[in-house]
C-alpha cells in the first residue's frame, strides 16, 4: 500500500511539473468544428482539421490559452477550404499547413509568384527573381518562404512584419543585402543561412534576439550593425562570415552563444562593450584576422576554445571579473607573447595557453614549469623528481601535469594568509 501510494505521488508530482512546463505536449482534442489541437504548457497549435468547410475561423484561443501555431500539413489537402481568418496570436505555421487547399487557386492570394493568406506571406515560387517588395500590411513571413530563390536578389520588408520564420530567406545565393525593419523582434535562426552574396546587413532599433546560424555562412557578408536592443546573439549565428570586417557587440547583449564568429578569418576589429558575460565556447575561434582583445569588466567567463586559432592575436587583456578560463581557450594563438591572469581566476582548463608564444619565454619557466601570473599552467612531461610549486601560487590548471610520468612527488605551498 505504501509503495502505491508513493507511485500515486511521483504521478501527481510529474503532473504538476508538466503543467506548468512551456512546450511540453499536454492533451490533444479537437473543437466542435473540427479543428484538431496540442495544448502544449502555455499555448496551443493547431495540427489538423476534420471537417469540409469552404470558410474557416481559427479562434485565437482554446481552452483559454492562446492559439499561437499552425502545424505542419495541418490543413493539407482540405481541397473545399476557399478562406480562411487566421487570428494575431498566430506567430508561426509550419511548411505546408495550407498545401492542397482551394486557397492556391484564388488569384488574389497571389502576387508576382508570392501567396498570402490574409497578412501572412505563406511560401513563394523557387523560380522567383529579381527584387521584390513584401505586401505592405503583411505581419509574418513565414518559414522557408524564399529558401532557395536563387534568383531573388533584393527584398523589401515593411515595418508592419513583425515575425520572420525560420530559413525564410536560406540559400538566397544572390541576395546582396537586406534591412530588418525595427517591427521585427526576432532574426530567427538560420534565416539568411547560405546567402552567399549577401554583402551589408542593417538591423534596425528593435530586434532583440540574432537567432542560431541566422547568417551562417554568409562569406561575403562585410558590414553589419548589432543595434543597441540586441541582447542575445545565438550559437554560429556568424558562423564563416569570412569577410566580416568589424564587429561592435553593444552593451545590450548579456548572451552570446558558442561558435557565433567562428571561422571569420577577415575580423580584424573587435569591440566587446560592457554587459555580455561570459565569451562563449569557440565563440571568436579561428578568427586569424584579430589582433587584439579587450574583455570588458561584465565577463566572468572565457569558454572552451574561445579565441583558438587566432593567429594574429598579440595582446588580450582579462579584466578581474573572470574566474574561469575554458580548456584551449588560447590554444593555437602562437602570435600570443604576454597576457595577465588576474588574482579573480579559480579555474584554468586544460591546453588554456597550449602553442602560443607565451610557452616560448623562458621567463616564464620555472625549471620545467610554466606560470603565468599567479597561476601554474603547464609542466613539461620530461619533469622529474619532486617538485615544490611556487608559493603564492593560487591555480594549477587542468592537465598540467598530464603525462608527467617522472614526477614522484608535489609540494602545494599553503596559502599565505
């Protein structure tokens, strides 16, 4: 009976947790005209319909959260279906929500190649060319709409879009550049992915989030502006971008995800303001082109790799907010000669200083040890015997004494006090 009664709590418990978890799939049901739903922990997507009718209405709520999103083929093959209200709470629908439907063959959903339901741009023909303006009014463009219109080489965007889906414009080969008007929020990720002629980027006063590898690959991307609302650019949001020159990442942005420069070999300015906290894992790795780093008092973090591979780099300043330095965080900068690691560091990984010009200053060597600052990084394998670390010494880094096969015993100074 005890054991049944902790099972019925676990069950209870899970149940509590999963109501009030966002986007977890709760219940599914179906409305009295047919409509077929998720309500997921604090909206509701639509995904399918089971009824004939010619003109639709989608409630902007159900069960009283909001209607956000239409699924994926939710409507697909609904040949009766000629109109269709789609409410404001919508701000997404998946690829071929409407495929099928009688809305196709109505010719005032269509403008050169580009079909809309009411004020959303649905989707838009491959062999779309030229440049094209967005329906003024329209208030979501929605994902994969122009993916792979290689032809497209300019769009305009009204300020009444407020929503651009995911991959909207991938793979736009000949789009050279593009002005993200201050209605929009969100670059979702991998938006302009693959926009290989892209060259500027103006991103207007109001976007707060540069989505994961929105600019992925973007090689001749030279110019972009990261606007003071800007405060969260997401994983490879840059990522390849080998022609970006300069970057300012403003004082907004408090989170930058891993590898969102890496690989931009042509960087050669970089201005990190005051507010970001930590440099993410890779973020600036392989970026050959920086030459110097200044890291503002906001960090407490370097990432694993984070600026490995840069060459160029000659001096990088580490202010005394930071406390932990990732594995290979420097590794590979053989440009690197000198760097001050401040007292606040309680945490230096492995290979943090690994093939940079540093590990070539015999000043820096003790015997077969080397520190920097106050901090013990590496040890030759070739160490033997005892060895006494030097007093005052307050970390030893990850791995500095890997492979030491030689060394038979450490002495760690107490701390003085």
């Amino acid at each position: 009976m005890n054991k049944i009664r902790k099972c019925l709590a676990v069950l209870v418990c899970m149940a509590m947790v999963m109501a009030v978890m966002p986007g977890v799939a709760l219940a599914d049901g179906t409305t009295a005209d047919g409509l077929k739903y998720y309500v997921y922990g604090d909206y509701v997507e639509i995904t399918g319909y089971n009824g004939d009718a010619a003109e639709l209405i989608i409630p902007a709520e159900i069960e009283g959260l909001p209607v956000t999103s239409i699924g994926y083929n939710a409507f697909s093959g609904c040949t009766n279906l000629t109109n269709v209200t789609i409410p404001n709470s919508v701000t997404s629908i998946d690829r071929y929500a409407f495929y099928g439907t009688a809305l196709y063959n109505d010719s005032a959903n269509w403008e050169n190649g580009v079909f809309y339901i009411g004020d959303i741009l649905i989707e838009a023909n491959d062999g779309l060319s030229g440049d094209y303006a967005i329906r003024p009014g329209t208030r979501i463009i929605n994902e994969l709409v122009f993916d792979n219109c290689t032809g497209l080489t300019g769009v305009t965007i009204p300020n009444s879009v407020t929503e651009i889906g995911r991959m909207a414009f991938y793979g736009c080969t000949s789009l050279t550049s593009v002005v993200i008007p201050n209605s929009v929020t969100e670059i979702s990720e991998n938006t302009f992915s693959g926009c290989t002629g892209i060259t500027s980027v103006t991103i207007e006063n109001g976007v707060t989030e540069i989505g994961g590898n929105s600019f992925n690959g973007c090689i001749n991307l030279t110019d972009i502006t990261i606007p003071n609302s800007v405060t969260e650019i997401g994983d490879e949001a840059f990522y390849g971008c080998t022609n970006l020159k300069n970057v300012n990442i403003p004082k907004g942005v408090t989170e930058i995800g891993r590898s969102a420069f890496e690989g931009c070999t042509g960087l050669t300015s970089l201005t990190i303001e005051n507010g970001v906290t930590e440099i993410g894992d890779s973020m600036f790795k392989n970026c050959t082109g920086i030459t110097n780093v200044i890291i503002p008092s906001s960090v407490t973090e370097i990432g694993i790799s984070a600026f490995s591979g840069c060459i160029g780099l000659t001096s990088v300043t580490i202010p005394n907010s930071v406390t932990e330095i990732g594995g290979s965080a420097f590794y590979g900068c053989s440009g690197l000669t000198g760097v001050a690691i401040p007292d606040s560091v309680t945490e230096i990984g492995s290979y943090a200083f690994e093939n940079t010009a540093i590990c070539n200053n015999y000043e820096n060597w003790d015997g077969d040890v080397l520190y920097i600052s106050n901090h013990l990084i590496k040890a030759r394998k070739e160490i033997s015997g005892d060895y006494i670390i030097r007093p005052g010494t307050l970390t030893i880094a990850g791995g500095a004494f890997q492979g030491c096969t030689g060394l038979t015993g450490i002495t760690i100074s107490p701390k003085e006090s």
